[in-house]
C-alpha cells in the first residue's frame, strides 16, 4: 500500500510517498512545494496542481493530512487551513481515502512522545524509513504524516473489524473506553 503524508502549509507545503507491506515501510519520495510568490488564489492554485501532480506521479493508495489547530494568530490559522483545504481537495479529486491526525499523534507515532521536537522527528523518520540522509523539515513532518497512518490505519481497521462482535454483546466503545 502506497502513502501520500502531507505536511500542508501555505508558502511551504511538504510531501512524502512511503510503501508499506506487512510491517515493512519503504521511502518512495519526498519533497516540498513552496507557494512564496503571488497572491493567495495563485498560492491556493498552485498547492491543488501540484499535489495533483505528486498524485499522478506515485499513484498512492490513501492519504494522511495533519490536522489544524488555533494557533497564537487567528490570521495565520485561517491562511493554513485554506492551504489544508486546497491539499484535501487535490486529495479527494483523486478518490483518495484521506486520514486526518493531529501533529501530537504523529510524534506519539514517529518518536514515541508527543512533545518531540522537529529535529527528533527527523531523526526518527530518517532512521524508520532508512534514509542516507535528514529530510527536510516539512517533508520530514509529511513523511512523519505516512508513517503515522501506516501504524494507525492498521489499528483502526482491528478496531473496525471488532465492533461487530462487540456490538452483538451489547458493547461499544464511547471516549476511547468499552462500555456496555
């Protein structure tokens, strides 16, 4: 199964493609799409085309996207999330099936913790997927995106296959506990 990981950002954009089978993650490719000039439609424009581009390109199966939070300055939230909804649009104008996690569950999935700093991100991406050397910071975080899914995906498929089961006891699962 091929994984689209997307760092989005609106002047820096980052990208990573890793393979998974069984346990095994393989780096495909990663990079960057920087979007500095021109007003912020173009900057838009250029996200969704070039994320199209990346997709064509690798053929992923699925995608994982970080979600936004409210940052310090609501103006810079607002500008992220519109540079999040041109990569989610690029996304499912391929029919991917796209995951969503917060950066917290992407260094509890990459490091271990989730206050990491971005150079233990690095470190740990470069180290799991066996690269010669560091990526980047935002390809790091998106290729941080791919590897978080390829561990959460699996477990949320277990999940998935286990609530049937669990419902014909009587049980379900509500705020992360089993209750009945």
């Amino acid at each position: 199964m091929k994984i689209l990981g997307i760092d989005p950002g609106l002047r820096v954009t980052g990208f990573g493609v890793i393979d998974k089978q069984g346990n095994r993650l393989t780096y495909i490719a990663s990079g960057t799409i920087k979007t500095s000039e021109g007003s912020l439609p173009e900057r838009l424009k250029t996200i969704l085309l070039s994320l199209g581009e990346v997709i064509r390109t690798y053929q992923p199966d699925c995608a994982a996207i970080e979600k936004v939070f409210v940052n310090v300055n609501p103006q810079s939230t607002l500008l992220l999330g519109q540079a999040r909804g041109a990569a989610i649009c690029a996304l499912v104008s391929a029919d991917l099936p796209v995951a969503e996690y917060t950066a917290l569950q992407l260094k509890q999935a990459v490091v271990g913790h989730g206050k990491a700093h971005k150079q233990q991100v690095q470190d740990m991406v470069q180290r799991l997927l066996s690269l010669s050397g560091l990526p980047g910071t935002d390809a790091a975080d998106a290729l941080g995106m791919a590897i978080c899914h390829a561990h959460s995906g699996e477990t949320l498929a277990m999940l998935g296959a286990l609530a049937p089961a669990l419902a014909k006891k009587g049980l379900r699962v509500k705020g992360g506990r089993l209750v009945g």
